[in-house]
C-alpha cells in the first residue's frame, strides 16, 4: 500500500509535467492581460516588487517649537543644505515599478500555466517554483527541464512498480508455500490409505494446478488490487479538480457504456455457446451418415440419403452464418458503443474550451481527454480481478476441502508396544468399504495366517487384496471387526512398532529422490553402509547398484538416475529387510520383468520367506507356485484357501482368475513382446 500510493503521487507529478509541456507548446510562453489589477497580479508570479503611490508625512509637532541654541559653526553647517544622494538603479527583480493598464510578455516559460493554476487554485506551490527555478522561466530550457524531470519521475515509477511486484510475488510465494506444506503433510496423513490411487492423485493435482491458481490469485489481487483503485483515485482527483461538471458529464455516459459492454459480452457470450452447441449437433449427424454406407449401398438409398445429408449441411450452414452474425453484431455494436462514448466525451470537452478558454485552456482539455481515455486500464483490470478472485477462491475450496479431511487411523491413548508375530495373524468379520456409503470391498473377512507361512492373496476385485494387506500395518481402519496379531488387536498398539513389524512393499510404489544409500535407509542414521550392503545383496540389488555410477551414492530421481521396474522392486525389498520385520506384505509389480530380474526374484525370495510371515499380491504364476497357501476372496469373503495345484483341480473361481491373468492368448494380444 506504501509504495502504490508513492506510485500514485508520481502518477499524479507525471499528469501535471504533461500539462505543463502542453501548455508551453500552446501559449509558446506568451501571456497578455489588461487591467492594473491584473498587470500587477502578474508581475507578483514573475517576482516584480509594483511601486506604490507615494503618501505625503505630516511634519512633526516638535518642528515648530523653538529649538535650542546649538554652536555657531554646527549651526551654519546645519543651515547648509545636504546634497540629494545620486539615485541608484534598482534590480529588475526588486525595483519598484508603475502600475501598467495593460501587459504582454513573451518568452516567459510555464508562466502561462502559473498565471491559469495560480488564478484558479490560488496554490503558490507553482508559483514559488516558477520564480526559484530559472529554467522554468523561458522556453527552450523549460521545455528540456520539464521533460527531463517527467524521465526521472517515470524511471522512478517503473523501479517502484518492480518494487511492488516483487513484494506482491513474496506474499504470494509464502502463501503458496504454506498450502504446499499443509497439503503435504495432510498427505502423509491420508496417504497410506489410498486404495484406489484417487486421492493420491487429487492431492498432486491440488499441490500443483489448484495452489498455482491461488498463487497466482493472491499476485494479481496483491499487486493490482493497490496499484489499479489509486490510479482510478488519482485520475479522478485531477480530472474533478480541473472542471468537476464537466468530470461529471463525461463520467455518467462512459459509465452507462460500460455496464451496457458488460452485459452484452455476458449475452453474446452464452449465444455464441448454444450455437456451438447446436453445430456439434449437426455435425455429428453429418458425421453419422458416413457409417451407414453399407447400408446406403445396400438398400439402394443414395437418394434419400443425399437429400437428408443436404438437409442436415444446409442447418449446418445456417448455424455457422448465425454464429458470425452473432459475433459481427457484437463487435459492431462494441466497437460503435466506444466510439459514440469516445465522441460524446471530445464534444462535451471541445464544448466547453470554444466557450470558455480562459476556464479551460486547450492543454487542460487534452489532459481530460487523456485522463478518460487513460481510465480503461485500471478499470479493465479491476474487472478482471474479480474473475480471478473466483478462480482462485474455487481452487481455495478444493485446497481447504482436503485439508478438512480427517485421517480415519490414529494412534490410541495408552496404546501399547507390539512384539514380533511368533503365532498367528487373523482377521475377524472384517468389514472395509472406501467411504461410508460405498458398497463394501471386505464383507464378513474370516482369515487366519499361521506365523512362518507364505500366503498368496488373489480376487476378482484388484481393491480386496489390498485392502487386506492394509489393514494389518493400519494403514487404513475396519469399518467393523478386529485384525489381531498374536490375539493383541492392532488397533490399541502403537503405530511405530505395528509398522517395524508389519512392512509393505509394492514394486508399484515410485523409488524416492535421492541418493540409493537414503532411499534404502529413508533418512535413519542408525543403519550403517554395512547393513544397507547386506540387505540389498538379499533382495539381489546389490550388483545393479554397483554398476550405477556414483554406487550408493547416486542420486535418483527426476535430476538423477532412473531405474526399470525390476530395480525399484529390489530396492523397495532391500529397503523393508533392513529392518528385518517379522511380517512382510509383498505387492508385486504389474510391469512387466525381464528374465534375469525373474531368476533373481526366485533366489531372493527363497530366502526372503524364511523363517518370516509373508503376505504376497501375486502377479507371476511362479509366486502363487511358491506360497504355503493361495486365498481366494470373493464379494469380500474368503471363497477358499488351498495350495495353488489343489486350487486349479477343485476351485472353477481360481481357474477363472488365473486364466484371466496369465493365459498366453490373452496376454499376448494385450503386449506380445512382454517376456513371462
């Protein structure tokens, strides 16, 4: 607000320079008034001191009474009488002169403009600087000084105007830093519980698009809300104290024409929306009739297919003319509308300098004009600051509409400390839909899984394995029933030692930015090189590792190294057996692996499932070969739990899963180069 009001004084300096040099090229420094009055008011503003009528002093009482004797010789030369002194010329500036009738000068610089503002303002603010500036007093240097200043003023304004946009930039940079934090923390919070990968992705779209838009709402409502309402000010305050009638008589029409602008683009703008509409409608009919060829062909019905196709061009024809009519009209009618205003505005100013020049000189018009021609910016940009703030006040809703959201998974008061799974782990009449009235994915879930086994989970319905595997870290919370771990329900431990023994990993997951050394120990200094060494030779990422080119130490991510899809699953395992959990839930990556990372997985999980509980979300027929067990869920229940040979002899359901998923028919029309 400071530095937009300094920017509006400037702004207001700048109008008057441009007067003043527009005076100066009118009057051409010449002024001529009449009157003694007037002449003497004059030479006031050019700093001539006018002689007054001389006034005869009475003599003193005290020269008629007699006098005392005084010495002979001081008397007789008292008696003589004094020589007149010799007059001395005065100054121009300060000697007094006779009062004139009438007076013309030339060559006088702003003079003309000082005597006008002087006259009607009664201000001696430009009085005082015309006659302490003798540069101002004659043409040439006046004219050079005066547009020197205005490129001094000007080059002030525009680092000002940086100033401010710098400044608008900052608060809008902080605000959108502030929304970008709370988003993500309220990600991390919402996150884990992501079925679907729907609010992962509203929460990307809300961190870039929707917070860029409040970025940039804030900028422009910051930087021009200020800047455009004091120009509008400033403009006015110059223009109602030039003529204030006149302000009045060129503000009503230009006012009425603009709310009639506004309105009628409003109007244009939803016609020119129904006709487009109405457009696609016929083209797609004319776009119909080139599929039903056949049939034309067949029946013998080009005619009739000519004449409807003739009749559907020739409303596809008028609505296109309709539309250019549409839009003709209402350029014409805008354009016409400005140009009436723009003329109505030069008449009533033109107007009134052949009535009265002396109350409006010509410079004084133009700046009227200019002024009201001037207004168009800040207004447009006001209006348009409100389609902004909408914008932004829209984008605002979403923003705050997730960050409204409460997590579903807290922590207990007085939950206790979970020790590794040495039993079992059991769902009990599990129920889990994604929002309160969505239909269930878990409905009545029975499970019991033995600790040191392998269990596969497999449905028809991609959502319930993976809402069973996130149920047991909690990551999201039953809508009834209870999942236990050893017989302690999971929902009184606490988070960090159900999370260190339960551990997901999904090969679908992105590897983290950073070096490889950070993204297997996420951030925990307890970890040394050694153990991070050991867990990736394990999961069979140490030798990938090895060839990057900085090793541990490379960087990954967007500025860093990329890896296939094979070696992010590896890294992702490396990363869960350096915690060495008791229990690990495995989703397999949908991508496609080449044959070595397949030979690898084998040996890695050969002695991954050793002596540890693990839950896997099979997408290879050699895994569901591997496990203990395969469960079947159907309509959220457990259809049946079997080894995978005695499922494909008794199961028609896990038949139909599997061929589904793994058939080479199928597989091959979908990506026929992808090795199995």
């Amino acid at each position: 607000m400071f530095w937009s009001f300094i920017n509006g004084l400037l702004l207001a300096l700048l109008l008057l320079i441009f007067f003043l040099i527009l005076d100066l090229l009118d009057h051409q420094g010449k002024i001529a008034v009449q009157g003694a009055t007037q002449v003497q008011l004059l030479q006031e503003l050019q700093g001539i001191t006018v002689a007054a009528e001389p006034v005869e002093k009475p003599e003193p009482a005290e020269e008629n009474q007699p006098k005392p004797k005084l010495d002979t010789k001081k008397e007789a030369a008292e008696k003589q009488p004094e020589p007149e002194p010799e007059k001395k010329a005065a100054p121009a500036a300060s000697q007094p002169r006779p009062a004139l009738e009438r007076l013309s000068l030339s060559n006088t610089g702003i003079l003309p403009s000082v005597w006008w503002t002087h006259s009607k303002y009664h201000l001696g603010l430009l009085k005082s600087l015309y006659q302490r500036v003798p540069l101002l007093q004659q043409n040439q240097s006046a004219l050079f000084t005066l547009i020197l200043v205005s490129l001094v003023l000007a080059s002030i304004r525009v680092l000002i105007r940086w100033r401010c946009r710098l400044r608008s930039l900052k608060v809008s940079y902080h605000i959108s830093t502030t929304l970008r934090n709370m988003i993500h923390r309220q990600a991390l919070r919402l996150g884990p519980g992501d079925l679907s990968g729907k609010e992962t992705e509203q929460a990307f779209h809300l961190f870039i698009q929707d917070v860029g838009t409040v970025q940039s709402g804030v900028f422009h409502w910051v930087y021009d809300l200020t800047r455009h309402i004091l120009t509008v000010v400033v403009l006015l305050l110059i223009a109602v104290s030039i003529d204030w009638r006149l302000t009045l008589q060129c503000i009503i029409p230009l006012a009425a024409a603009w709310y009639f602008l506004l309105q009628h683009r409003k109007d244009s703008e939803l016609q020119h929306a129904k006709t487009l509409v109405t457009i696609e409608t016929e083209l797609s009919l004319l776009a119909e009739n080139l599929r039903s060829t056949r049939l034309v062909r067949g029946y013998g019905m080009e005619n009739a297919e000519h004449e409807q196709f003739q009749k559907h061009l020739a409303k596809y024809t008028e609505n296109l003319e309709k539309l250019k009519r549409v839009e003709g009209w209402g350029h014409r009618i805008a354009r016409g509308l400005a140009v009436f205003c723009s003329c109505l505005v030069v008449f009533l100013v033109g107007y009134k300098v052949l009535v009265n020049p002396e109350v409006l000189p010509l410079s004084a018009a133009v700046l009227v004009v200019g002024i009201f021609g001037f207004f168009y910016l800040p207004v447009s940009g006001l209006h348009t600051l409100l389609h902004v703030r909408e914008e932004a006040n829209v984008a605002a809703s979403s923003i705050y509409r997730y960050l409204n959201l409460i997590p579903e998974v807290g922590q207990a008061v007085g939950a206790k400390f979970l020790e590794p799974l040495s039993s079992a782990l059991q769902f009990e009449n599990v129920n889990y839909s994604l929002t309160a009235n969505s239909p269930l994915i878990l409905n009545g879930f029975d499970l019991k899984v033995p600790a040191g086994t392998s269990t596969a989970l497999v449905s028809l319905d991609k959502l319930a394995p993976r809402a069973v595997s996130f149920l047991i870290p909690r990551f999201i919370e039953p809508r009834s029933g209870r999942v236990l771990m050893d017989g302690e329900d999971t929902a009184w431990v606490t988070l960090e030692s159900l999370r260190a023994e339960a551990i997901f990993v999904s090969g679908n997951d992105p590897y983290l930015t950073g070096s490889v050394k950070d993204n297997i120990r996420c951030g925990d200094e307890r970890y040394s090189l050694q153990e991070v060494i050991a867990a990736s030779k394990e999961s069979h990422a140490h030798q990938f590792i090895q060839n990057l080119p900085q090793g541990y130490e490379t960087v990954l991510g967007q500025h860093g190294e990329d890896l296939t899809t094979g070696e992010s699953f590896r890294l992702g395992l490396a990363r869960a057996l350096l915690r060495k959990p008791a229990l690990m839930i495995i989703e397999e990556p949908e991508g496609p692996l080449d044959e070595d990372t397949k030979t690898l997985l084998e040996d890695a999980y050969a002695r991954i499932f050793q002596n540890r509980t693990i839950l896997v979300i099979p997408s290879r027929i050699t895994t569901l070969r591997r496990v203990d067990q395969v469960v079947v869920i159907q309509d959220g229940k457990v259809e049946t739990v079997d080894s995978q040979a005695n499922l494909l002899k008794r199961s028609a359901l896990y038949r139909h899963w599997e061929y589904t998923r793994f058939n080479q028919f199928r597989h091959s029309q979908e990506t026929p180069n992808e090795p199995r």
